[in-house]
C-alpha cells in the first residue's frame, strides 16, 4: 500500500485591508468645488471676449467702454455710436445666445443619456432639431409665417420641433409607456424623414442665395443673433436647468436601469415622460434661435463625467457651464477665422468635437456612466 506522502499545507492568502481596492484604481476626478469656480470666472471672461473680439478693427479698451456703457447705461458721444451698436448691439447679444445655447445643450445631453441610457445620445436624438429646420426652410426658401416679421424664423421653427415632438412621442408611445429603444429608433427614423423633406426643400428652392441662408442655419449660426430672442432662450433653458436639477436624484436612478430605479422608489415611465417633455421644450427653443448646433449635447456631458464621475447632481452643475463657455468660443472662432466670411458653428463643433470624442473613446478608464 502506497504511503501518503504528507504535503506542506499552502499559506493562506493575505486578506485584503478594509477599506482597500482590489480591483483597478479609480479614475481621477477633479475637485467640484474648484472645476466650478474655474468654469464661473471663465463664462464672464469669456463674455467679455465675445464683445471684445471681431473684425471691425475695435480695440479691446473701446469695446470694454461701450460693453460697460451698455451695461450700465451710461451716455456715449455722438460719433460712437456706430462702434456702441457693434458692440452691445451685434457683438453681445450673440455672445449671451451662445453661451445660452451651450448651456441649454450641454444640461439636455447630460438627460438624454440617461433618460435612453445610450452613451451616443444628444439633445437630437429624437428628432426635434430635423423637425424644427422643415419649418425654418420654410421661412427662409418659401417665405412662410411672412406676418410675423421678425419673428418668423423663430416661430416656425419652434412650432415645427413642437410638431416633431408630438409625433415622435405618439409613434414611441406604447401601452407600457416610453421605453429607450423606441425612443431612439423612432427618433431617428424620423431624423432622417425630416432631413429628407429640408434636403427636397433647398434643391427645389428657386433662388441660390435662399438656398445658402437655409444651408447656413441647418449648420448652426448665431449671425441673426438679437436681444428680442435672448429672453425667451434663456427662460426656456433656466427652466429646464432648474426642472433638471430637482430629478438630479432620479437620473442617478434612471441611468442604473428601469428595474432598480422601481426599487429605489422611482417611476421610470413618469420620469422619462417628464424628460422627453424637457428636452423637447428645450432643445426646440435654442435650435428656433440657433440653429441645428452638433457634438455640443454629445461631447460636454461626456468630457464632465470622466472630470467629476456620474453623479447627475455634480454633472449637471459642470455641464451647463461648460457648454456655454465652449460655444462662446466656437462663436468667435467662426467670426474670425475667415473674416468677414462667418464659419457656421456646426462646422466648427465637428472640427473639435470629432477628435476630442475619440481621444475620449479611447481611454481606457472610461465607460459611459464611470469607470
């Protein structure tokens, strides 16, 4: 009978400390408090820059006078008049609109991702903005909503997003409520339906110049930029900002899955309606005054979760802010860099968001929600 050799017993595993990581470390996050500060000096620099910056040959000491004259109400001599108006008339009230619109993008991008839970989702993933340039051709190429003068563009435009909306959410809309992949396909079926119809609208247009103008707006530009559409923007966007920041919590819930957030005590049908609704309101309002403006939504909310983590409550306090101070600059860059020519903005967020969204991509402590 063959004898058991004895074995030496193996040493037992080391036991990890408490409070220790076993897996990868953490990705590094910047401190909230100061990221936000950076960002809040940033935006009223960055305005200043928007009013200071163009192609008219202003110094930057005649244009701080005639921004702190408007700002303050203070008289100015006869003969500056026409460098006052280029200033706080043409310069500024485009610079406030953008930083709006950045704003307003960046918050609906930060909620569509997570009311779809889809990492590619912007505030145009369902269609709103195709919607709403069927009614801005229609202004620009065919002269429609003529009575209203000015404010034309605007409303068509605005009007159509709400028609877009209705239909996506009716066509989505099932008995179990909004689920997220309805939600994106229906959203982009209907993106391109309504791409199909602006695309038929500019070839049929009978003028080039109408053409160009319908164009230039499908690429985003801020060139008709005004003070008369800078309230209804913002109410619009702070309304949807305030909304957003009282569901802070919910979206933390939301983005784990309908399944846990019914746990925690979340109604996920009603959450997601209340979004759709929000992101629609919002989204048609920037794009009636702006334009379809691309990678904003996708690429802010993206570049502050890898900066402060997932958590809604501390996204949705970076996001807005950075979207603004970003399409502040993606303003000026467009008026000058070919000056007189105007770049459309479109052009220009592709340009720098196309490399930045990759370099994103491919770090490998990444992924859509933290790491």
């Amino acid at each position: 009978m063959a004898k058991l050799r004895d074995r030496e017993p193996a040493p037992p595993r080391p036991r990890p400390r408490r409070g220790t990581r076993t897996g990868p470390p953490p990705p590094h996050r910047v401190s909230l408090p100061l990221l936000v500060t950076a960002l809040c000096v940033a935006l009223p620099v960055s305005l200043a820059c928007g009013a200071g910056i163009g192609a008219s040959g202003l110094s930057w000491s005649e244009a701080l006078h005639f921004l702190l004259a408007g700002l303050t109400g203070a008289s100015i001599a006869p003969d500056e008049v026409p460098s006052y108006v280029i200033v706080w008339e043409l310069r500024f009230p485009r610079t406030v609109l953008a930083a709006v619109v950045g704003a307003g993008l960046a918050a609906v991008g930060v909620a569509v991702q997570a009311m779809v839970r889809n990492a590619l989702a912007d505030p145009f993933v369902l269609g709103i903005s195709s919607g709403a340039a069927v009614g801005a051709n229609a202004v620009l190429i065919f002269g429609a909503f003529g009575a209203l003068g000015v404010w034309a563009l605007s409303t068509a435009a605005f009007v159509s997003a709400l028609a877009a909306m209705t239909l996506v959410y009716a066509v989505a809309r099932t008995a179990r409520g909004l689920t997220p992949l309805r939600l994106v396909l229906t959203g982009t079926a209907m993106n391109y339906g309504f791409s199909a119809v602006t695309t038929f609208m500019v070839f049929a247009a009978e003028h080039g110049e109408a053409a160009r103008s319908a164009m230039m707006w499908l690429l985003g530009s801020l060139g008709g930029a005004s003070w008369s559409s800078v309230p209804i923007a913002a109410g619009a966007v702070l309304a949807g900002l305030v909304h957003l920041g009282w569901s802070a919590r919910r979206l933390n819930a939301l983005a784990m899955g309908d399944e846990t957030a019914a746990a925690l005590g979340v109604d996920a049908g009603r959450l997601r309606k209340e979004l759709f609704v929000t992101a629609a309101a919002v989204t048609g309002t920037v794009v009636a005054v702006s334009g379809a403006i691309g990678f904003v939504g996708l690429m802010v909310p993206h570049a502050a979760r890898m900066l402060v983590g997932a958590d809604h409550r501390r996204l949705l306090a970076v996001a807005p802010l950075a979207g603004a101070v970003l399409l502040i600059w993606v303003d000026i860059l467009s008026r000058v860099l070919l000056a007189p020519a105007e770049l459309p903005l479109g052009v220009l967020t592709a340009a720098i968001g196309v490399p930045c969204f990759v370099l994103l991509m491919r770090r490998r402590t990444y992924t859509f929600g933290g790491a």
